[in-house]
C-alpha cells in the first residue's frame, strides 16, 4: 500500500464518531527519515518541553489544566479512572519535575512536543503496520502485544476501549495511553507515522499547530524529507 493510499484508506468509526463528535485526528506519513539515539538536538527539545510543563503547572495543578481534564472525560467514558492510566501527554507532564525519559532521537522528539503542544502523540513505524490505520470501539477479542516482565504478551483491550489499530491488531490501547510492540518506532525506522489526537474546543488548530511543529523540525534535519498527512474530522 502506498503512502497515499495509506492515508486515504485511514478511518474514525461511526461508532467513535457517534460517542466523540468532538474528536479530531490527524495523520503524518514522514518518509526518508533517519531514526538514532538521543542526541543534542532531541535533547534541547526535552529541555524546552520541560521548562513549559514547569511554568505550566506553576500556575495550576495538572487536574486543572482544560486539556488534561477534557482527555480523563474521554477515558472516564470507558471505565479508565486517572489512577488507571492517563492519556499520553498527562503521563509525560507529570514526569517532567523528575525529568522526562530519554528513549530515542525520534521518540524524544515527538515527546517534547506533546508536552509542548498538550496533544497527545503516538509514533510508529509505518512499515510494520498491516493495512491501514482506525480507530475503532474495541470488543476485547483484538490482540495487543505488549512487554512484561522482558517479555512479549498479549494483553487485549476491554471491550467499550477505544483503540487504534490495524489488520493485524491493535496499535495503541485506551485511544493514546500506550503502544504495541510491533508497530513501535526504532533507530533503524525510516518511514513513520505520527498520529495526534485532540478534543474539545480548538481540537483542530491544536493538533494542527503540534503537527506543523514536528514536521518543521524533522524537516530542518533532514530537508529531503517526504512528508504527507490528512485531518480526520467529524465537524463541519
């Protein structure tokens, strides 16, 4: 499947659709890029990310800030309470006192600007998918390869989870909590997808804003950089 095609063939379920009409996606396809380890440039990145989340949260506890209370509604509407598991970005705001985790170039990279944009963003290797991406209202039958203990297992989905997934499973449980094995960016990863995730007021200018963000500065790394994306939306 071309990239394009890749795109195009990206789905919201009605399902989803019907329960968040609020939800907005968007999806970039970045192809020639060159996965590494950490290194100066994701590193002030992280810096940045850092210092924002530090002033953000000067001035308000996190269960105050709009974006973080508008994505524990979105979990709490499957049964996922904030002491369960919190949306990607929560999860890296609350690490940046500490510190937040050095991975990988592109990892790192993403990371900072979840925290910097308050979006949630998830990134994967666009070659190990199998057939498109969606989004859909889980069943709790789907596999979900995951590690514990150092060891890959399958942890399915509740049913009523919402999931992003592909023709061989799910990619990433409870909307952008966390990601499968398989599909997980690597330093030896050269086409990858991005995928933000934005709700409530201004969804679409927020995840617009992170995305034009992370393709600026893949794109002032390495210019020859093919990048490609489409909004998926349900608001008129």
């Amino acid at each position: 499947m071309s990239h394009n095609a890749f795109l195009a063939n990206a789905s919201v379920s009605e399902e989803v659709w019907n329960l968040h009409p609020d939800y907005v996606a968007m999806l970039v396809v970045v192809e020639g890029i060159q996965g590494g380890p950490s290194d100066e440039r994701s590193e002030a990145l992280l810096l940045e990310a850092e210092a924002s989340a530090a002033e953000l949260l000067a001035a308000m506890p996190i269960e105050e800030v709009p974006e973080v209370q508008a994505w524990r509604e979105k979990f709490l509407s499957f049964g996922v309470k904030p002491r369960v598991a919190k949306s990607s970005f929560e999860a890296l705001l609350k690490r940046c006192a500490s510190g937040m985790p050095r991975v990988d170039l592109l990892t790192d990279t993403y990371n900072a600007i979840s925290v910097i944009n308050l979006v949630p963003i998830g990134g994967e290797d666009l070659e190990s998918y199998v057939g498109a991406a969606r989004l859909v209202v889980a069943d709790g039958s789907e596999n979900f390869d995951t590690r514990e203990n150092g060891e890959t297992v399958n942890a399915s989905p509740e049913p009523g989870e919402i999931v992003w997934r592909d023709d061989a499973g799910v990619t990433c449980r409870r909307w952008n909590w966390r990601q499968c094995v398989r599909t997980h960016l690597n330093e030896d990863t050269t086409t990858a997808l991005f995928i933000f995730d934005g709700v409530g007021d201004g969804a679409k200018e927020r995840v617009e804003a992170a995305a034009a963000q992370l393709s600026e500065m893949l794109k002032s790394w390495w210019p020859e950089l093919d990048i490609h994306s489409r909004v998926l939306t349900n608001i008129n």
